[in-house]
C-alpha cells in the first residue's frame, strides 16, 4: 500500500498518458433514467458533460476539451451545476483553483477521496461546509 497523498502524488502514482473524459454512461444503473438520453448524446457528439478530459499532474489546465471545442475550465466554471473533486489533495496544483472558485461562487462540490486532504484544503481556502 502507498502512504496517503500530501501533495505531489505524481511521485507516487503513475499519471494516464492521454486525456481521458468522464462520460455519463460510466455511471451506469446509478444515474436516473432521464439521463438517458443525455448519455446517448455523448456518445453521438463525443461532448461529454461530466469532465472533458484529465488534468495531468503538475500540467497547465486543458485549452480544449475531449471533443477538440476550446475551453477554459475558469470559464466553465460560472455556468457548471457542480464540480466533482476526485482523487486529489488540492495540494496546489493549477485545478485546484476550479474547486476553489465553486465555492467562492455557492456551486456545489462533491469530493471522491480516500483521505480527508481535499476538504481540510477546502476548509483552508474558505467556503467549505460540511452540511452543504
């Protein structure tokens, strides 16, 4: 087993070699049936609406997203419904700052991690409520 991230997991873990997107039929039986057909649409467009692509460790955000479109995830995230922090410490790095940014502007975040670094660095960076 490898010790909890504190900043600079790349040293520990192996990043992808290539973007990877997020896509609405990776969560399976778990979304409602509604979103059916938004994820039938993904697949038809190659625009995905969970996450466009990844973020390499220590990597200048993406200037454009899986489907080739321009995008700046500062931009996106004014018009987003949430933000999904996954499998980060938001130790510094520059998408830290989208999570940041949500909160600042009342977006909700959900955080996927097996440590509680993300939202000890949430609670430091202000706008973190455990009840939100």
């Amino acid at each position: 087993d490898l010790p909890a991230r504190k900043g600079k997991s790349s040293h520990l873990w192996p990043g992808p070699e290539k973007s990877t997107p997020i896509t609405l039929a990776m969560f399976g039986d778990l979304l409602p049936a509604e979103l059916k057909t938004a994820s039938e649409r993904e697949v038809e467009t190659g625009k995905f609406s969970v996450k466009p692509g990844s973020v390499l460790f220590d990597s200048y955000l993406w200037t454009h997203n899986a489907a080739g479109q321009r995008c700046d995830a500062m931009d996106e995230v004014d018009n987003c419904d949430l933000v999904l922090v996954m499998g980060t410490s938001l130790s510094g790095l520059s998408i830290d700052n989208v999570a940041h940014k949500a909160g600042y502007l009342n977006k909700p975040r959900l955080v996927f991690d097996m440590t509680r670094a993300p939202i000890e660095s949430l609670e430091r960076n202000g706008k973190w409520s455990a009840e939100r």
